[in-house]
C-alpha cells in the first residue's frame, strides 16, 4: 500500500504539469478532458472569455465537502453577469453535488462538491463550462483526496440546503449532520450557525443535533437586483477543536414578472408533546400586501418526526388557509420543520416554521384529546357536527367522562350552534359534556363567503387541573348557481355528441306505431352543491324534430296523471324531488314504422324549470329515438 502511496505522489506533479501546458496554449486547443472539444472558445485565437474554477482547499479527505469558485469573464477581464455554468468531474473520486449555477454581478458561480472514497491519496479535476453568446468556455480546478484518519478527524459537519436556488424574500432549510470518524451520528452538539456571506440573513441562528446527528436551522434569502450567491456557515465545537462546513446557494430575482408573493406560516404552539395534535396558520399575500384567495397551499414535513393530516388547503379572501398536525414519538427531543408552498402563475413561494417535540410528556399528555367533523368541506350557512373525543392514556386507555368541553370558531366563517338551536355571536363558545365514551358532540353552522374558505375550531378541557386543547380544520366551498343536473349512465351517441340515440330495427312487415320509454332522472343542487328537497320542477317538451307522425307523452311518478302531444298544449307535467333532491319521469316517443327499407328518427328535447329563493333554475335534457325497418325479401 505505502509503494502505491508513493506512486500516486510522484505522478502527481506530472499530471498537474500536463494540465499547465494544455492551460497555456492559445485559445482552441484540443480539451485533454473532452477529446475534439476546445479550451477558451470555439473559435481559435485569443479565447474571447476565461473561467477560472478554484476549489476552497488544496487538500480534502473522503467524504469531505467544499465549494468550489467559478469566475467568468470576458476578454478585457470584465465580469460576466447571469451566465450558467455546468460544474462535473473530469477525473478523481468525487462528485458535483450542484451541477449548475448562474454568475453574479462579480461573474462568479458556486458549486458544492463532495469528496469520494479512495484508499491512496488521489487527484480530483473538477470542470466548469458554460456557452456565452455562442462561445464555448472551459475551465479546470483540482485538489487532492486523502484516506480519512479518524485519529485525526474524529468528527465531520457536513451542510445541506433544500434548494441550491430561491426568490428573493424566501426562506430555506438548512440541515447540519455531525458525524464521528467511523461515520455514526453525534447527537447533542449544538451547532450555530452565521450567513458567511451574500445577501441573507439567520433566522435560527443555532440548534442542537439529534438522534440522527442532524440540526436545522432557517435562513432567509435577501432581494438583490441580480443573481447572488450566498454561503451559510455552520460551527460545533468537538473535545474543544472547532468543526465548520459551508455550503451555498443562490438568490435568483424572478424576471418574468413584476409581482412577487410572500407566504408566511406560524404554528398555533412551538412546543409540542408526543402524538400532540396543533395547527399552523399560512397568510399568502402579494408584494403590495394583498392578500391572495384562492390559491392551493401543500404542507409537508421538511425534516423531524411529524405527520401532516391536512396536506392540503385553499387560500381564503383573507390569503390565509390552516392545516392540521400531529407530532409524532421521538426517541429524544427533537425539532420539527413544517413546510407550505404555493404555485401562482410560474412562481413558487415557500413558508418555513419550527417547532419543538419534547419526549417528556407533560401532565397533559396523559390525557390526549381528538376533534374531528362529519364533513371535510361544506357549503355556505351549512351545519357541521364536531366530535371531542377525551382519553386517558394510561395503560389501558380509557375514556374521560363527564368532562364539560368548549367549542369555539377561533377564525374562519363560522359560528357555534347551542343545544337550543340558537346561532351564537361568532367567538362564543358552547359547551358539552363527555358521554360514557369520552365523547362530546356540538353543531356548527358555516357562514356566508364570496370565495372558498377555512373554519378552525378549537376544543378545550380541563383534567387534572391541565388545559387540554385540540383543533380541527373545515373548508367552506361555495358554488356559483343554482343547478338541476339530468342523470344518465349511457353516453352520447349522436353526431354533436349531446344527446342519447335509442334505436330498434323492425321486421319488414312490421306497420303502425312503435314506443320508446325513456325513464329520465334528475338532481336539484343548490349554489352549494347540497340537493334540494320537496321542489316542484316543471318538466315540458321544449323542441322536437317536427315530424308529423311523432307522438310524445310526458308521465310523472303516481299519482300524476300523463300528458300526450298532439293534443295537451303546453306538454307540462310536475315532479316534486325527494329528501335527496332527485326526481324522475318518464318520456314515451311513438315513431311510424317507415316501411320495409325505410328509416325514421325524432329528437326529443325536454327543459326543467324551478323557483328557489326568486332564482330561477333552467335545465335541458333530451335523446334522440331512431327505427330501422329491414327490406321486404323478394318472392
């Protein structure tokens, strides 16, 4: 091993000298790393750009990380701004954790490259390559890798970002891992953390590791006018030698739009117990302060032990939208970062929010409280019934009874129902008792809104001289107009694709009439999509084919009498809907048999009219009948 070792040494300087020649011969040589490639330019000459790459050390060990500097600049030395440029590994053990980043206003990119395993000391060639108004540029740095000696290196930071790349205002993830020299986490060790430089700024500026080694912190990207780089430094203190590691990203100003969005999260607690269940509050707003309706936000759990029951939601008239979690069981006190992101247009914005999971439980942890509604989403002045369930936790579980409970709209528009049926001022709470099952139920009633939007209600108690506290989340849908829907399972068949074709085909010596009966179903809904029950619904023949020999009866469920055209004008017959807003009628179309050979249809179209609340609701349905008569056989 040490006579490969020596080897690896000696060849060393004559590689790196091999690569100064190729540097410095004139622009358009041949790339040693891209063979029919060129060094400084596609043309030949004086190569119009330089890239220079040079990583922060001369010297790593395996698994090590660092940054490596690209700089870009023209032919008088001036820096070239907003220009991407692709980082690899031309030859060595390691790896471009970054592959691409734009330059700055100083032409500089930065890359995040990560040392491989080798078992000698070794050289790493790292390239960066970009194109600039058609011009191909080329540049090389290197360093070495060494076997990590944990005699030496008995622990390791290494960083990591959610994203090489933000908008301005917007806040990242950073995850610190400490590691010992056998590669297993160090839990405990605090771990700070600074903006080294670029525009930026901390917003948890230290944080403990984990079971898995790992502390989180937030940092915030500042609003530069050009692309930035920025480097978030991150330092522990190991048997009193000091560990750092950096890593970058950049700020990108997002230049297809004059507007940019905020999201801004905040949790309704920041320490939470085991399988506690909180909420987090998400307002979306623009960059003049208007808020942002209608925009769906997705939670998720960037890092730590919690589950997101709401995974979704929709902004409000207010911007603002909830989501529901539960913290999870973790071995050891341990921080959770909760993630929320929207869409608008091309724009992606980001909201980031801590909170803290303590493994010893509180005295209210015994008791854990569970609220849940009967729907998910409901319509407009529309009744929910929430459920509390209240359990002691102590082996076995058992329920909590005859416990008074309080259920209050904390936002949202909504307000809570009393035993009596009275409406309460929205914030007052009602009160209900546990039953044997630990249970307490209570009604609310959803309010009026122009758009869709969130109701959070929150439940308390006391046991044991402990507040407990649960939340549940309800989204209020609202719906455009009235609507009279007519059902059907058959698709169309008709050339324009609206209309149901039913067809028969008759012997050649078939004569006189033959009857279609078309049973036709129907929906009343209201502006809330909820059915509409006991509504006369006028059903009349609005159009047919106009074929004389056509005869139509309209027959209503009994005990109504049938209507016959020719003959009853208008052709109208009533149908009262049910407790889930359907009726149904039947349509009876009688055609001629054509004769033998011959063909003959009708189209049937039948229109709906109600009245709800002076609205007046109107809806067509219809099909087309058709005979086939086959040809007389000859004698």
């Amino acid at each position: 091993m040490r006579y490969f070792h020596r080897i690896a040494i000696l060849l060393l300087p004559v590689l790196m000298l091999a690569l100064t020649g190729c540097g410095s011969s004139s622009g358009g040589n041949a790339d040693p790393f891209n063979p029919g490639g060129t060094i400084g330019g596609t043309d030949t000459g004086t190569a119009p750009y330089t890239l220079t790459v040079i990583p922060a050390k001369t010297a790593a060990l395996v698994n090590e990380e660092m940054i490596v500097t690209a700089t870009l600049r023209d032919a008088n030395s001036r820096p070239v701004a907003d220009q991407t440029v692709n980082f690899s590994i031309a030859a060595g053990p390691a790896t471009a954790v970054i592959a691409s980043a734009k330059t700055d206003s100083n032409g500089v990119a930065l890359a995040f490259i990560r040392a491989g395993a080798t078992a000698v000391t070794t050289n790493v060639i790292v390239q960066g390559a970009s194109t600039v108004s058609g011009k191909s540029v080329v540049g090389y740095g290197s360093f070495q890798v060494s076997p990590a000696d944990v005699n030496l290196n008995s622990a390791r930071l290494s960083l990591a970002t959610s994203s090489s790349a933000v908008s301005p205002n917007q806040e990242l993830l950073i995850t610190a891992t400490a590691r010992d020299g056998s590669n297993n986490p160090v839990s405990n060790l605090p771990v700070s953390f600074r903006v080294a430089a670029g525009p930026a700024t901390m917003l948890t500026t230290s944080s403990v590791t984990d079971s898995n080694g790992q502390a989180t912190a937030i940092v915030k990207a500042g609003n530069p006018s050009a692309v930035a780089n920025v480097i978030v430094e991150a330092t522990t203190t190991v048997n009193t030698d000091q560990v750092v590691a950096n890593v970058p990203f950049q700020v990108v100003p997002t230049a297809n739009s004059t507007v940019s969005y905020r999201l801004t999260m905040t949790p309704s607690k920041q320490v939470v117990d085991n399988n506690e269940e909180f909420y987090v509050t998400v307002f979306l707003k623009d960059s003049g302060g208007t808020p942002v309706p209608g925009k769906t936000v997705n939670f998720s759990v960037a890092t730590g032990e919690a589950s997101v029951i709401t995974a979704a939601a929709t902004t409000g008239s207010s911007g603002e939208c909830f989501a529901r979690v539960r913290a999870l069981n973790p071995a050891s006190t341990s921080a959770v970062i909760l993630q929320a992101s929207a869409t608008i247009d091309t724009t992606t914005v980001t909201a980031l929010a801590p909170v803290q999971i303590t493994t010893q439980p509180l005295s209210a942890s015994i008791i854990k409280m569970a609220l849940v509604s009967d729907k998910a989403s409901v319509g407009v002045n529309s009744d929910v019934i929430l459920t509390a369930s209240v359990t002691d936790l102590q082996s076995p579980p058992k329920p909590v009874q005859n416990k008074d409970i309080s259920f209050k709209v904390l936002a949202g528009p909504g307000n809570m129902v009393d035993f009596s049926g009275n409406v309460l001022a929205q914030g007052v709470a009602t009160l209900a008792t546990t039953d044997s099952l630990g249970n307490a139920v209570c009604r609310l009633r959803s309010g009026t809104v122009n758009s869709s939007s969130s109701i959070i209600v929150q439940a308390t108690t006391t046991v044991n001289d402990t507040l407990v506290t649960a939340y549940t989340t309800i989204e209020v849908v609202r719906q455009n107009s009235y609507v009279i829907n007519f059902l059907t399972s058959k698709a169309p068949t008709d050339p324009d694709g609206t209309l149901n074709t039913l067809s028969a085909t008759l012997p050649a010596d078939a004569a006189g009439l033959f009857t279609f009966k078309q049973l036709v179903p129907f929906q009343a809904l209201d502006n809330n999509g909820v059915p509409l029950p006991n509504l006369d619904v006028s059903i009349e023949i609005n159009n047919t084919g106009r074929n004389p020999d056509t005869q139509i009866q309209l027959i209503p469920p009994l005990p109504g009498s049938a209507v016959t055209y020719p003959g009853a004008n208008p052709l109208i017959v009533t149908v009262k809907t049910d407790d889930h807003g359907m009726g149904i009628f039947t349509c009876n179309v009688s055609l001629e048999a054509p004769g033998p050979g011959g063909f003959n249809a009708e189209s049937i179209i039948y229109q709906a009219t109600a009245t709800v609340d002076d609205v007046t609701l109107r809806s067509y349905g219809g099909f087309i009948a058709s005979l086939t008569q086959e040809k007389a056989t000859a004698p």
